[in-house]
C-alpha cells in the first residue's frame, strides 16, 4: 500500500533539496480534488476544488514549510522566524518544532482567528502580538532576519513558493492536464506566483499542454493590487488576506499578465455568502479567505467573463475550523432549542411528528 510521503519526497526532482537534506514534514500535500456539483451548475463550467485545508496543520502553507524549514534545518538554523495574519504562522510553529527548532511568530494583535492562534499557543511558538498590521510585521521579521541569528520562513523566502507550486502538479496529475483556468485568494501574492510556476514548469516538460490563466482575487478592502496602490489601513473579515502591501506584489502581476489573467476584487458579504454557499452545497467548510476564489467564480459568472465548459481549478485555502467565531457571528442558537432528552419531544421539535 501506499501512504503519501509529502511533497519533497513525492516532488523531489523539482525542488531545490539534495540527498542530504533532511526532510522535515508532516505528510503534507496530496490533498482532494473534488468536483464542485453546484458550481458546475451554476456556472456551466466543470469546477474542481483543490482543498488545502487537508493539509496537517490545515492550510496550503505546508507546502512551503516543509521545504523551508528542511533547508533551514540543513544549514543549521535553530530559530525561525515569521509574520503572519495566522496560517503560516501555525504552519512555521509545527514544522519548527518538529525540527528542534524555535520557532518566532509575530501576528497582528487581535486580528488572527482564534483557531490559528491556538495552534502558534499549542505547538509551543514565542508569539510576539504587534500593534499593527501584518505588513508591519513582515517589515519587523525582515529585519529581524538581517540581524539577528533566526532564518525567514515568510514566502520572501522563494523556497517557500517552490514548495507551494507543488500544488499546481497535483492539479494537473489529477486532471490529465492544466486546466483552463485557475481561481484563488491573494494576500501576500506569494500563492498565485507559486502555482503559475508550477503550471509553467509542467507544460515546458510536456506534462501539461497549456497552462491555465490565473485569476486572483482579493477583498476590496484589501485589494493593492487591483487598486495599483498599497492600502494603509487594510480592512476584510477574512483576515488572512488582510494585506496592504503584498511582498509577492510583482510575481503576482507577472502570474496574471503572463497566463492571460486577471486579478479582480469582491466585497467581503460576497466572500462570506460564498463561504456559507460552499458549506451548505458542496460539504466543504473553509475559512473566509478560502472562499475569495469562489467569490469569484460567481461574481465573474454574474460578470460574463467565464467562457462556457472551460475546466476551472479553484483552491481553496484553508480549513473552515481555524476561525469558527466568523462562521458562528449571526448565528442564533433560538432555532437549535435545547430540548428534554426524550424522543417524542425531539420529533416534535425537529418537525418529524
Ligand atoms: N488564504 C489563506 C487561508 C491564507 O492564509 C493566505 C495567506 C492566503 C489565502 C493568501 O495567500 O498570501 O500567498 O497570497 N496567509 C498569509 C499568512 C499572509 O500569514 O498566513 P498569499
């Protein structure tokens, strides 16, 4: 039987390790590629979801870490560090400590889910909460990183993104080829860049014929890219792409100029409609980020900007538990009643009887 080695060992001709490295991982990667019946529906399209929120600690950056924290490990590094609005800093806590390593997390005071904020307290992270944003935090660790004896595991470490691409292999393992087009959130940019690097490099080793256009979305209130300005004050509730400045900025642009993309913005109540819709027809619960890329599959529906039966590859992002207290907010528990522990009563309650 096989059991999925994760992406270094799985993917290791095309990543930037050698014999001695040692792989530092969590079996991350392999993650599903369902099909999305209700958007395939609606859209007249044939939707695929690429669900990283399987991954072990439940977000896309798995990928990137084990990569980074491997070669960190390889050079001897015994400290990491990170900025995150959350995700990669649960993903950097993991995957530092299972190397014997400390890992440093500096996050945005009260701006992380509660879910990611537990997993930096679980995994035992020196967390550092900033007053500010996350780009002052990326600001902070990049100098930390320069003078400091702690290595850098934000994805302005590009092993970060050769791990990342990862994921575009699989889509195209899995489908038979590229698809037509590819949809996900962007914050920091790093992810976009890193997919369009792997469809690239699987269609100049003839393992795909085409490569998909790259479609990107961020949160209007978040949105420098699409804005052609960096945003002060960023403001989204999907805080894991609350991002102003984004350090992938330029390799994102060149995703979407180069693929014959697009990077568009839609509204927050558009991002949590679309949360919802994914939960409540498709069985697949993720965060707020996550569902941008759904977001804005429908509002490019609504827009006519699909081209009718193209193949289209969504990832979404993260897992819906990492922040329960966005999905619970307007939830009213009244039409849950508690009820005595008796079956008629139950039947009666729950319209059986
Ligand atoms: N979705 C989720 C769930 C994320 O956590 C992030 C980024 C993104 C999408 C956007 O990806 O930055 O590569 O464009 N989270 C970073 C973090 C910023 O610190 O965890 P990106």
């Amino acid at each position: 039987a096989h059991q999925w080695q994760g992406v270094i060992e799985e993917y290791r001709y095309r990543l930037p390790v050698s014999a001695d490295t040692p792989v530092v991982t969590l079996g991350e990667g392999g993650t599903p590629l369902v099909a999305a019946q209700w958007l395939s529906e609606q859209t007249g399209c044939e939707v695929w979801l690429k669900v990283e929120g399987n991954n072990p600690t439940g977000s896309f950056k798995d990928r990137g870490m084990t990569v980074a924290i491997s070669l960190a490990a390889q050079a001897g590094d015994k400290a990491v560090v990170c900025a995150s609005t959350g995700n990669t800093s649960a993903s950097a806590a993991a995957y530092a400590v299972r190397a014997g390593m400390v890992p440093l997390v500096l996050i945005p005071a009260g701006r992380i889910a509660k879910g990611k904020l537990a997993q930096a307290v679980v995994h035992g992270a020196k967390l550092v909460q900033i007053d500010g944003g996350f780009d002052d935090c990326l600001r902070i660790v990049r100098e930390l990183g320069k003078h400091y004896p702690v290595a850098l595991v934000n994805s302005v470490n590009p092993v970060r993104l050769e791990g990342q691409k990862t994921a575009a292999f699989e889509v195209c393992d899995a489908l038979g080829d590229a698809p037509d087009l590819h949809l996900l959130p962007v914050g920091n940019a790093g992810n976009i860049a890193a997919y369009w690097k792997g469809y690239q490099e699987y269609a100049k080793d003839k393992l795909a014929t085409r490569t998909p256009q790259m479609w990107g979305f961020q949160a209007e209130g978040a949105a420098p890219i699409v804005r052609g300005a960096i945003v002060e004050k960023p403001e989204t509730a999907a805080t894991a792409i609350r991002v102003g400045n984004p350090a992938s900025w330029t390799l994102a642009e060149a995703a979407r100029d180069e693929s014959g993309g697009r990077i568009e913005m839609i509204t927050d109540e558009m991002i949590l409609n679309a949360q919802r819709e994914l939960a409540a027809r498709e069985g697949v619960f993720v965060e707020p980020a996550s569902a941008a890329g759904i977001a804005g599959l429908l509002h490019a529906k609504a827009q006519g900007w699909l081209p009718g039966g193209s193949t289209i590859a969504i990832t979404v992002t993260g897992h819906g538990l990492k922040d329960i207290d966005t999905a619970l907010d307007h939830v009213s528990m009244d039409e849950s009643p508690v009820t005595a522990a008796d079956t008629d009563a139950v039947a009666r309650v729950a319209g059986l009887a």
